[in-house]
C-alpha cells in the first residue's frame, strides 16, 4: 500500500481519509480476487464495521471484490491465541481461491 498509516495508536478518521484514494487506485490496478482486512481500523472503515470481532468469519464486499477480516498483528502479539482464528480465516480465503490440498 503506497499510503503509510501511523504505527502507534488508531488512525485517524482525517489518515484514512487520505488513505482511501491509494487503496481505490490499488485494487483497480490489482484487480485481486479476494481481499484479506487486517485490524480493527481497516474493518471500521472499510467494512463500516465495529471491528474484526464482528466482521469475521463472513464474506464482505469491497468496492466489488471478497473481502474477508481478521485479527491484526497488534492483537495477535498480546493475544497469541487470536493465531488459530487467524488461520481459520486464512484456510477459508484458500479454499475460496481453490488453494486446498
């Protein structure tokens, strides 16, 4: 992602404004199959969601592509059991993309 967020603490309402350009152009460019979210911040805004709590283990959309949420990499350092849902999450992007063994 060409737009840097800052690492300590939430972004802002304002950086992820700012943000929202370089994703559109992105996944434009990309043209991914299947988006992974990860945090809390990238599923309140572009989920308009609560937070990963509450938009995983479903499909979304966004801007017309699969979107899936998952645990950040700050939760999963405080909480290392947040691993195996991560994985589960993960295993179902596979199996959408045809990934399985």
């Amino acid at each position: 992602v060409r737009c840097h967020l800052p690492e300590l603490g939430e972004p802002s309402g304002e950086a992820l404004s700012r943000c929202t350009p370089f994703l559109r152009t992105e996944l434009d460019t990309v043209q991914p199959e299947v988006v992974v979210l990860m945090g809390d911040a990238a599923s309140r805004f572009l989920l308009r969601q609560p937070g990963v709590a509450a938009a995983r283990g479903r499909w979304h959309t966004l801007l017309g592509i699969p979107a899936i949420a998952t645990w950040g990499l700050p939760v999963l350092r405080q909480q290392p059991r947040r691993k195996r849902d991560v994985w589960q999450d993960l295993q179902t992007v596979m199996a959408r993309l045809g990934l399985q063994k």
